[in-house]
C-alpha cells in the first residue's frame, strides 16, 4: 500500500492528527527538514518509526510540542537554563535536552534519562501538533543515515509503503536539522549545530561547551540524534575537501580531472562561484548557491545532493565552507555524509 499524499487543508491536517493518535506514522514539514512523527508516549507508535526508518535503537528521538508551556509533559524538571532558552528561541531549530519524564519511553530516549525537545515554528507543523493533541516524536523521515529529506517527494523516495501518510507543505525553509543544547550539563554542551548558531547561543547564555565524541553502549545510547560519524549520507562515493579555498579548488580540479582521465562519471556539489570555474569540465553539477549567503546554502544542500545523487555518478566531490554562523552546521553534515575527508597537504579515510 502506497503512502497517502496529504495536502495542508483543515481536513487534511485533522486526518493526520486522528492518525498520529492512533499509534500511526506521519511525515510532516517542520522549519528544518520533514520529520517522521508518531505519539511519542505511545510504545507501539515509537517502535513503529524505528522500524520504519531502519534506525538502531541506541539513537534517540526528538520530541516535538506546541509549546514551551507543554514542557512539563516530557519533562521531569526544566532547568532554568533551558526554560530561558525556550523563551528566547522557541518556536524555532533549537532542542534542548532535559532530564525524561516517566511517562517518556525509554525506545524514545534510547535508554537515557533525559530527553530531547523542541517547538517547531513550521505553521503546518504546529497545525498538526494541536490537531494530535499529543506530544510527537520525529526524527528525519527518510531512510536511517541517508541524506535529509526537505520536500515530500524526498519522503516519499524513501518511504513509500512504510509510513500512513506525508503532509505536502512545500520545501523545508531552513534545510538542515536543529541545533541540540544539552541543558543537563554545566556549562551546557552543543551535540548538534544546527539552525540556531553557536554564536547565538552564547549570545543569549554565556559559556557553551563543544560535545567530545560521542560513545554509546547497549545500556545507554546517543545522548541525542545525529552523533554518528557516518550520516545524512548519499548513496554514491562523496569526496569532501578541506583547506584553503584556492588550494581545496586546485586539488579538487586535479582529483577531477583525474577520475575523468580514468573514465568515472564525476559530480560536482559547489558554490555557484565554484563552479563557474570548472564550466570547462565534462561534470554532473549542482549548485549549492553563494558562499555570500549560507543561509541559502543551508536551504539547498540535501536536495541538491540527492539529486546529484540520483544522477548515479562514480564519485561526487564537494568542499568544506567556512565555521562561522550556520557555516559550522554545514560542514558538520557535510563530513558526516563524506566518504572520504580530504584535508589539503594531509589525507584521511572515513571508514
């Protein structure tokens, strides 16, 4: 049975919330990517999206709510810090990891006592949110460690059949996931950049500490999504370069021009200045748009790269972009879905 298309009309929207409650699953658009939403607090429901995405068990589930006011539903406590932060950012990317109310599954915590939320600013996210009545638990709804979908029909490539419906509401406006907080820790600790910048953050709050690498056991899993160091990954090989731009650009024509020699199929994912100068090379391209803009960037990176992908090329090459703002997201997603690390004068290989 095919997965339903829904439109984003009332009649739609209550549809799927009658459906969340029910224990089925349902992809929806939220300001970051689609999410795969089931009842966070309903076990079956929980299992259900697991089992759906192909996703191990030791990586936990974000929770989503309507409000901040709603965080004592999956909350023990609210530290302090993370009810500040609520009132500065939310609805918006950022989640905040606090210690798990009891009525929480531990499947949605991957074992953990505490727990990963956020308030989606999306409008039909939020739609649909009031219309379940119920918490939402949603990772990415796409294949587990496959590139983020940001429009239905991304869903639909991957999850055609396993899921009850996908609420169609367009393309994602920010294009990569949430920024993660853990407010457990002191100071708290960045797991995930993401929509909401580092820069922000210490902004608003003072100190935050960068996560070291994360480690899970089969006691006690991820402390939140989007740690492992292979993810959001495309299916054909992704060479990613790392340097100086004229350096990485050098060497990347060079890697270029040598697998063409060799008679691979190539593809190119670059800032539109890159790209115009490697007009010259028989390629498959993508434009990632500027690096003047990284918030167009942001918009842009899954889609392109599945549809670079979806083009079958031997081997895809992209370069990393500078840290600063939504800058240090985007190269966190980029060298979590690289095959190979390039770092220009020094090479690694990512298992």
């Amino acid at each position: 049975m095919h997965t339903k298309r829904l439109d984003t009309s009332p009649a739609a929207i209550a549809m799927a919330g009658e459906l969340l409650r029910r224990g089925e699953l349902v992809a929806f658009p939220t300001e970051t990517v689609y999410g795969l939403g089931g009842h966070a607090l309903d076990e079956r429901a929980v299992a259900a999206i697991f089992t759906a995405k192909g996703r191990p068990a030791n990586d936990p589930l974000i929770v989503h709510i309507t409000a901040a006011t709603d965080l004592p539903l999956v909350a023990a406590t609210v530290p302090p810090l993370a009810g500040r932060l609520a009132a500065a950012c939310w609805p918006g990317p950022l989640t905040l990891i606090v210690p798990r109310h009891p009525r929480v599954p531990l499947t949605v915590t991957a074992g953990r006592e505490t727990v990963a939320v956020r308030v989606p600013s999306h409008p039909i996210a939020q739609e649909l949110l009031r219309a379940a009545g119920v918490p939402v638990a949603a990772p990415s709804a796409n294949r587990f460690g496959h590139t983020s979908p940001t429009t239905a029909d991304h869903v639909l490539a991957d999850l055609d059949g396993r899921i009850a419906a996908v609420i169609d509401g367009g393309a994602t406006p920010i294009g990569i996931e949430s920024t993660v907080l853990d407010c457990t820790t002191d100071p708290p600790t960045l797991l995930r950049p993401g929509g909401i910048s580092l820069e922000t953050l210490t902004d608003l709050i003072g100190e935050v500490q960068l996560r070291s690498q994360p480690t899970a056991d089969e006691a006690h899993g991820l402390t939140a999504p989007g740690l492992l160091e292979r993810h959001y990954a495309p299916d054909h090989e992704l060479w990613l370069f790392s340097g100086k731009p004229d350096s990485v650009l050098a060497r990347l024509r060079a890697e270029t021009e040598a697998a063409l020699a060799r008679g691979l199929r190539v593809g190119l994912l670059l800032p539109e200045e890159d790209l115009a100068l490697m007009h010259d090379l028989p390629v498959e391209r993508e434009s990632l748009g500027p690096t003047s803009d990284p918030a167009i960037i942001a918009r842009r990176l899954y889609a392109a790269l599945r549809a670079l992908d979806e083009r079958q090329p031997d081997r895809m090459f992209t370069r990393d972009l500078d840290e600063a703002g939504l800058g240090r997201a985007l190269r966190d997603r980029l060298r979590r879905a690289a095959t190979r690390v390039i770092v220009v004068d020094e090479e690694t290989g990512k298992q």
